[in-house]
C-alpha cells in the first residue's frame, strides 16, 4: 500500500479534525501519501482530492467541525454514484480509505467496500453515540458537556424564578445523548425514545419532589421522546399542571464547539488505529473501543448492530431524580 484516503460524512461534531490529524500524521510516519477529500461522498464522486501533508493538520486539534468540509449525499446511495465513486478511487490510485462517519455514512461505506479493490476502514463519529461496534463515538462526550453546560446555566434561572424548564436534545432515534446529560446535570426526569412517557406520572413526580421542598426543576427531553418534543410536552403538562412552564432547545450547539479532551483522545486512537488496520490488510471493518480497548468489527456492524440502553444508568437516573 502507498497511498490512502480519508473523508467525513454526514453531520459534524466535535472531534473530527483531531481524528483527521491522527490519520494523516499516522499514515506519512508509515510511509504513505494521504490524500484528502472534500464534502464526503459527494466530494469524492466529483473528484475534489488534494494531497494532505504534515502542516495540512497543524493547529487543528482543537478545533470543532471537519477542514475537509462534510455533507450527505444522495447521489452516492444510486448505482451511478457508487460507480462515480469507484472510478475516482482508482483514478487517484486510492488503495486504503478511511470515512469517518455515522450510521447512514458507515452503511454506504460498506455498499461501496462491496464494489471496489480499495480498502474501507470506517471510524464512528455521532453525538447520538448510536454506532454499532464502540462503546463511544467520536463528538458523544463534547456534546454531553456541552448540554451540561447549558442545563447549569438553565438552573440559576430555573431556582430564581421558582420554574420548570424543559430542555431538549438532539437525539430522533436513541436517548444516550440526553441520559447522559439528566445524569451529569441532576436533571428531575429524563424522557427517551426508548422509554413509555406517561404525562400523569411526570406530573406526579414533579409535584413529589414540590411536596419535598424544591422550588424548580429541569426535566431533559431527547427531541424523539414518543410523547413528542419539549414544546409539545409543556403543552401536555400545562393541561394536567399550573407550573410556571419554560422551554429550552439546545440544538445545534451540541454539534459544535472545541472538541473535550477526551474525545480529543478518542478521535487519535481511532484514526491511528484505522491506518494501521490498513497497513496490516484489513478491510471492510469499523474501528471502535469497548472497555477501554480498541477494536475492530465487521463494518456492517456499525449500522445493523443495535445498542440499547445501559440500564444501570436508567436505574440511577430515577434514583438520583427522587
């Protein structure tokens, strides 16, 4: 192998140009020319690489977003734009490449592992933290501080104005993202897609911790809670309640920012271990981490692997809630 490329997919978060980083600096220390490819699979159906070199990953560690720019494609999911995209990788004499990306990412990094010689490596990055094959993906932990952060701020306001905030985050599908933030932020109630929301018994347990003497409370609801979001929540509240009733929604905050350290580390284990999976003939694999460890699974693994919940954390999330 002498040459590879790299490329994000589908949303940003934090994280990426630092994974980036580990991949390019890991694969020059190797011997091998890397070549970057602009707004994901639509860059690379169109050709946009350029080569990458020591000082095209200076001073980006810390920085949010992704410098080789991201987008979703749905020209890449049709018979044409795969085939576009495998005649780029052999024109650019692309033998390794590595797609940092989610779960619609990874699934079409592994329709395109099936109809090219070039090897995929894929590395999982969501805020969600929905990839199947790691324990975490690469933005998770920046996107959970960033909530906290906003959440602790909410609170002073919360207690100054004896009021219950709900405050959404992103997360359509999975509830890791707002689980991890009711937890951080001693939130009185989390609401998840995974779980039954019953509007009575949230009235019951606010109305619980009023009768115990607390003046505010925050309640954190994941944006595809089945009762609906925070606005239609608060809506079902105030029919059943007489809280003085305010809605926060995060948003796209959660995608952006300086990425935490520890996903600074993440991202650098993960783009290191990529390149040299690939330097070792590995193919059609995700890289990921599970108890601490790197590994590699298959890459179909990354979006038909479903992860559920860890309950221990359900079980203390409504312990420490009392």
């Amino acid at each position: 192998m002498k040459q590879i490329g790299v490329l994000t997919s589908g949303g940003d978060c934090p994280g990426l140009n630092a994974c980036l980083r580990a991949v390019v600096r890991t694969a020059l220390a190797s011997g091998l020319k890397v070549l970057g490819i602009r707004h994901g699979y639509e860059g690379l159906m169109t050709g946009e690489v350029f080569p990458l070199d020591h000082s095209s990953v200076s001073g980006i560690i810390n920085r949010g977003g992704t410098f080789l720019h991201t987008a979703r494609s749905e020209n890449f999911t049709t018979r044409k734009g795969m085939e576009q995209a495998c005649a780029v990788l052999a024109e650019y004499k692309i033998e390794g490449l590595v797609i940092l990306g989610g779960n619609g990412s990874l699934s079409g990094a592994w329709e395109l592992a099936q109809k090219t010689r070039a090897r995929i490596l894929g590395i999982p990055k969501s805020i969600d933290n929905d990839v199947g094959g790691t324990d975490f993906s690469i933005g998770f932990d920046t996107a959970v501080n960033t909530a906290v952060e906003v959440i602790d701020k909410i609170r002073d306001t919360a207690t100054s104005h004896d009021r219950l905030f709900l405050v959404e985050t992103m997360g359509r599908k999975h509830g890791f993202l707002a689980l991890a933030t009711a937890l951080a932020a001693g939130a009185e109630a989390v609401l998840l897609p995974e779980t039954a929301t019953e509007i009575a018994a949230l009235c019951e347990k606010l109305d619980r911790g009023r009768r115990h003497g607390k003046v505010s409370s925050i309640v954190v609801v994941a944006e595809g809670d089945e009762q609906g979001g925070a606005m239609e929540i608060a809506k079902k509240l105030k029919r059943c309640s007489d809280y003085d009733i305010r809605v926060s929604i995060i948003g796209h905050q959660q995608r952006g920012g300086a990425p935490s350290a520890f996903d600074r580390i993440l991202a650098s284990q993960l783009g290191n271990a990529a390149v040299e999976a690939l330097l070792q003939g590995k193919r059609s694999k995700v890289v990921g981490i599970q108890r601490g460890k790197i590994v590699l699974s298959p890459l179909a693994t990354a979006f038909r692997s479903k992860r559920p919940l860890d309950p221990s954390l359900l079980r203390l999330s409504e312990i420490l809630s009392r």
